[in-house]
C-alpha cells in the first residue's frame, strides 16, 4: 500500500473518531429551553420546559374583569410579528411569552373605591372625574400622562359638527368630528387634527392596551382643570387647552368657525378659530 493511501485512511479514521461524540452529543440528551407565560393580570408566570424545536402546548385563556385576551406574544409592546402561533411556531431559546390584554369595560356591578379622583388611573394618567356609580359603560374620567399632550388644530373651520359641551360628550364629540372630517380637517388638510390624534392614541400599560382616547368636552375640561390642575396634579401646560365641543353662541353660523377651549394658566374659558394649534390632553371614560 502507497504511503500516500496509508496517510490518508488514518487521517480519515481520527476525523470519524472526533465526529462520532459530536454525533452522540446531539442525538442523546436533547437540551430543552425554559419558557415563561407573563400573564400581566397580578398572577406570577408560569414556567414550562420544553424540548429544543418543539411546539408548545396553549395554555388555557386566561381572562381579566374588563379586558378581552389578544393572545401570547413575545415581546411585551406586541408587534404584530412577535405573535406566537400555537400551530407551527416551535420553541429554539429560553423566551417569555406575553399576554396581550385590550381593556373592553367594566361590569354594571363595577364599584371601585379605589380609584379617586387625583389618583392614577389604569392607563397611567389621573382620574379627574367620578361621577359616583357605573352606569352607560363608565364611572370614572382620567387624563393621559403627560408624554400625551400635544398641540394641534381643531380643524375644520367652517364645517358643521354636532357636538356637546356636558360631561359625558366628549367622546361622542370626538367620533363625530372624526366621521365628518375624515382621515384630513377639510380647511388646511391636516391629518393629525386635535380629535383624531386623541381616536388614534394607543397607549401601553403593564401589558394593556388603552385605545379609547377621546378629546374631552366643555365640561369635561373644566373638570380636569379644577380637580387635577388648579391642585398642581398632572403637570399640565398653563396654555390654552382645547375640548371637543363647538362654540354655539353669538352671531349666525360662528359655531362652524370656533369651539371652546379653557386657559389652564388662571381657569378662564373661551372659544377660538379651529384653525388655531392650542394643547390637547386625551382622555378615557372606564
């Protein structure tokens, strides 16, 4: 046998040699991976161990008083590419799954003695209404955190919008200006006017996604003014603030020209053009 041939078998040999661990290695004790369910509702993650590119097994759908459950996600903001699919997605990591909750409404029986007017709310702003029992879906008014408000148009100047100024307005208000406006205020075309901005926020909270902001009527500003402003709560601008509600006294045809908004600097109240950028804090009714 050549010399060359000889060589070339034993270096053959001690390459199967090396690879028949690695083989083994693979094949016998497959590593299994440490997967956390965050249930985000007060109850402590569930732990489960899997095999290396294994499907997991769905939990049993938890539920949450006044949320509906959006499914398990891997990371806790929800990108629509982060949601675990049960049927063919397999597990290759240690990883956290996230439960995604969207707030829906409390019960009739709801009667929180907890939330007070001045307190933190559920979406992380302050509750500045209460109007003392649960009755068409809420009870209780908050104000978004302050990273929230924003400077905007009305819109729409010299458009009609029928709206109101009472408490419990302001989110009809809103749907209102938004049906008639439409996806741009038809005066400058803008596309992020004050009512809308409010519809589209979606704020994140402890895994809860609060998406039923509305711009607050008359009345309801004034309430957010005497109970969280006037009592320095909630680190509002001293500006002017806009509400939902139209202005609809004076002269013919002015309530398609302004609407009301509240100086938060000293309380006073008055109407302006809708053409004007003055502050927007969104609100939620739970």
């Amino acid at each position: 046998m050549k010399k060359g041939t000889v060589i070339s078998i034993v270096l053959l040999l001690m390459v199967i040699s090396l690879a028949v661990p690695v083989l083994i290695s693979c094949t016998d004790g497959i590593p299994a991976y440490a997967v956390h369910f965050d249930y985000q509702n007060g109850n402590t993650a569930v732990q489960k161990t899997e095999l290396r590119n294994s499907m997991l097994i769905e939990p049993i759908t938890p539920s949450l008083e006044g949320y509906s459950f959006g499914g398990w996600y891997t990371n806790s903001y929800f990108t629509p590419e982060s949601r675990w699919d049960f049927d063919s997605d397999t597990v290759c990591s240690d990883m956290t799954l996230y439960a995604k909750w969207e707030f829906t409404g409390l019960s009739d029986a709801f009667e929180e003695s907890s939330f007070l007017v001045g307190s933190i709310g559920p979406a992380g702003g302050h509750i500045f209404y209460d109007k003392g029992s649960y009755s068409n879906g809420w009870r209780f008014l908050e104000a978004a955190p302050k990273k929230y408000e924003f400077r905007k148009v009305w819109g729409g100047y010299g458009i009609q919008v029928q709206t109101g100024i009472e408490i419990g307005a302001g989110k009809s208000n809103t749907e209102e200006i938004v049906i008639t406006f439409g996806h741009a205020e038809p005066y400058d075309m803008k596309t992020d006017y004050a009512a809308k901005v409010c519809a589209d926020l979606v704020v994140l909270k402890d895994g809860v996604l609060y998406s039923d902001w509305f711009l607050p009527s008359k009345d309801e500003l004034n309430q957010m003014y005497e109970n969280l402003k006037e009592h320095n709560i909630g680190d509002f601008s001293g500006d002017w603030h806009w509400s939902s509600s139209q202005f609809t006294m004076g002269f013919p045809n002015d309530h398609v020209k302004y609407a009301w908004f509240h100086l938060f600097g000293n309380g006073t109240r008055g109407f302006g053009g809708r053409y004007k950028d003055y502050w927007v804090r969104p609100v939620r009714a739970f």
